[in-house]
C-alpha cells in the first residue's frame, strides 16, 4: 500500500509546478483528478518535442507531470459546472489551484466556499507571489520569478549579464514545496480532522531554493555575485578542462582539498593543504588552482573522475542529459520508470517519477498521462450521474 492510497485529489492546475505537486501525489497512489476547461485545456499539451504529439495534445512538456492522473472537462464559468465541482469537492480530500489570485472565490469556488461542503478540505492554492502582497495579482512564469526573486544575477558568470537558469527549477521546486505542504496537511488533518488552506508562492519557493544566499544575504547586506563555474575562494570547488573536456570537482572542506592532490599523485602538496586552516586554504586559492589547471590537462575528464572519486574527492565529468540518462547509475535507481497501457510512441513511456525509493510500497507510475477529458465519464458516472445527464452536459459544453 502507498502512501495516498484512498486519497482523492481534484487537480486544477496548468503548466508545471501546480501539476508537478499533484504528480507527486499520485505516484504515492492518490486518486488524482486533473480538471480542464474543455475548449482550453493545460497549455503544455501543446508544447512537444514531437510535434506530432503536441498537435494531439499530448505534448511532451504534459507528460512529465502527468503521469498517474485521471482526466476530465469542466467548464467552471457555468453554474452547472460549478455544481459538478462541488460535488467532487464533497468527497475529496485535497484541491490543488493555480488561477490567478482571487479566480477562484470570484466564481464561487473559494477556500471558504468550498470548506463549508467539506470541512475537511485541504485547499492549496499556487500562484507566483502568492495571496498576499502588493503582487498578488500580478501574473508569472518561472523565468519571470528568477528575474524578481535575484535568482538570475546570481547566476552566470562574474561581470556577465544575468543569465536564467534553463530548466524550470523554480517550477519545479515550488511544486515539491507545495507536495510538502499537502503532505504536511493530511497528515496534520489525521490528528485534528480539521481541513486546511494552503498558500504556495513561487517567489517563497525561489527563496527556499536559495537559502543559504538568503542567509548571506540577510547578514552581510549583499546579495550573492555571480562566480560562473569557479568558486572565487576555494580552487577544490571549481571545473578545470581536462584533455578532453570539462572536470566539476566538489571539494569543499580543508581534508576534500587535501585529498585532491593526494589522489593526483602529490603527497607533499596534500599533507601542506591538509595543515591549512579555512582563512589559508582560501588565501593559497590562486595557487592551487594554477597546479590543478596544468595537471588535469594531462588526462582525460574520465579518467580524473575515476582517479578523483577513487581518492575519495566528489568529482565528475560534466555530461549531456541524454548521456547521463542513459548510464548505468540511473539505471541502478529508480527515478525512471515505465508506463503501462495507452500513450504516445515507445519514447514517451519512460518518464521520471521521484527522487526518492521505499523499501515497500513507494512511488510508482501506473497510469500513462491522460488525454483530454478521457475520464470524464467515468467521474461523472461515479457521482452519480446517468448516461442522460452525461449527454446533456456534453451538448451545451459543460463538458
């Protein structure tokens, strides 16, 4: 048994980090139900790297954060739509939202509404500035939250524009924050029987995401520079080109350094660096860094990882994405796992799940991501509803 096994969730999220939060919680076994308007579903069914997917709305950007889920169409802006909402509000446990701030209670369908049907209600609500706040309303994407939140001048390199972090992070982090509060919720509601409101901001999210620069920030009165590949104080904590290509090496503390020049054959300049205190280590970093620039030229990036790890020093050889997952290491875990039933072509199957393995009944992908309302009349049918009913919403496009 998984955890969420016999909970219900109403998913009426779009784009990333509202779905990825209820996709964490169906591979833990919750009924999820996404939730579309039926002429304007989830936007990312439209973005594919097969196009032919997209064109059937079953994009590969939708598949990620899908998985796992059943799908129907709802048509919230007329009453009977509303109506079918609450019906399902009456026995869920969790709605995950992410229209705009105020959406929701405008059309009747806010946390007070909705709790008043069923107490028990956990209600989140993820937005880009959260509920509060002269921004509340204000509308974001993922890179728009990395230019507010500090996030792009952080990163890059020293004296570069800003540069956006390409993946989504902020997406995705924020939606693991918002399967944590969720998670927390339940299991706070199993002591109280009392439901919740659960306010996510992406912007909150950015700053978890960078919370020891929070930190610096907060006590020095300076925000983070921008340092590209290379750490301005330790040369243990930086990438070096090899013979072949690029080395990210991850020693950080006064033994990690040592332990570099002891793996690469220089014992004299290990035991030196293992007697150095912080302050000297962060001095000696010119130094340093000029050696390990000429030595590890010599070698390939491989060989130095092999060389590096075997001496105990966290290292790696900078790859591709399609390389890495591909390599054995990943097969050994698993964060990609393989869907049964209907879908797309055999390379939409794989997908990746979750950070984390049980040792029994942990996450798992049992259900390929839905198509357009493809479960509508199941839903429907589970309220209650007969074939009739179902064939007089689908005529005036509630459904």
């Amino acid at each position: 048994m998984r955890p969420f096994e016999g909970i219900r969730c109403l998913d009426l999220t779009h784009v990333l980090a509202g779905p990825f939060s209820t996709f964490q919680l169906a591979v833990l076994g919750a009924d999820v139900i996404k939730i579309e308007p039926p002429t304007n579903p989830d936007m990312t069914r439209e973005e594919s790297v097969i196009r032919a997917l997209g064109e059937e709305d079953y994009g590969t950007l939708y598949l990620g954060q899908n998985a796992g889920k059943r799908a129907i169409t709802l048509d919230l802006k007329t009453e009977k739509g509303r109506d079918i909402l609450r019906k399902l509000v009456a026995g869920a446990d969790v709605l995950v939202e992410n229209y705009r701030t105020g959406k929701m209670a405008e059309l009747g369908l806010g946390y007070e509404d909705l709790s008043s049907i069923n107490p028990k209600l956990i209600y989140c609500s993820l937005t880009g500035f959260g509920q509060t706040g002269p921004k509340a309303k204000h509308p974001a994407y993922d890179v728009v939250i990395q230019a507010y939140s500090g996030l792009m001048v952080a990163n890059g390199e020293e004296n570069s524009a800003p540069v956006r972090v390409g993946p989504p992070m902020v997406d995705y982090g924020t939606g693991a924050q918002a399967a944590l509060a969720i998670s927390a919720a339940l299991y706070q509601r199993g002591h109280t029987g009392k439901g919740q409101r659960i306010d996510v901001s992406m912007l909150d999210g950015a700053l978890m995401l960078m919370s020891s620069q929070v930190t610096s920030t907060l006590c020095s009165g300076s925000s983070p520079t921008a340092h590209g590949n290379d750490h301005p104080d330790y040369a243990g904590y930086s990438a070096y080109k090899t013979k072949d290509g690029l080395l990210m090496i991850g020693a950080h503390t006064t033994r990690q350094a040592a332990d570099i020049f002891h793996a690469i054959g220089d014992s004299a300049l290990g035991d030196e660096v293992a007697a150095m205190s912080r302050d000297e280590l962060r001095a000696a970093r010119g130094r340093l860094a000029d050696i390990l620039t000429e030595v590890l030229q010599t070698r390939t990036a491989q060989e130095w990882e092999d060389v590096l790890n075997e001496g105990g020093v966290p290292a790696a050889r900078v790859r591709r994405l399609e390389e890495t997952l591909a390599g054995e290491q990943v097969a050994a875990r698993s964060v990609l796992q393989t869907f049964e039933g209907q879908g797309g072509p055999d390379e939409t199957r794989r997908l990746a799940v979750a950070a984390y393995s049980f040792a029994h009944g942990g996450p798992k992908l049992d259900r390929p991501p839905p198509r357009v309302g493809e479960h509508t009349e199941e839903v429907l049918a589970e309220l209650g509803l007969g074939a009739e009913e179902i064939a007089d919403l689908k005529s005036t496009g509630t459904v």
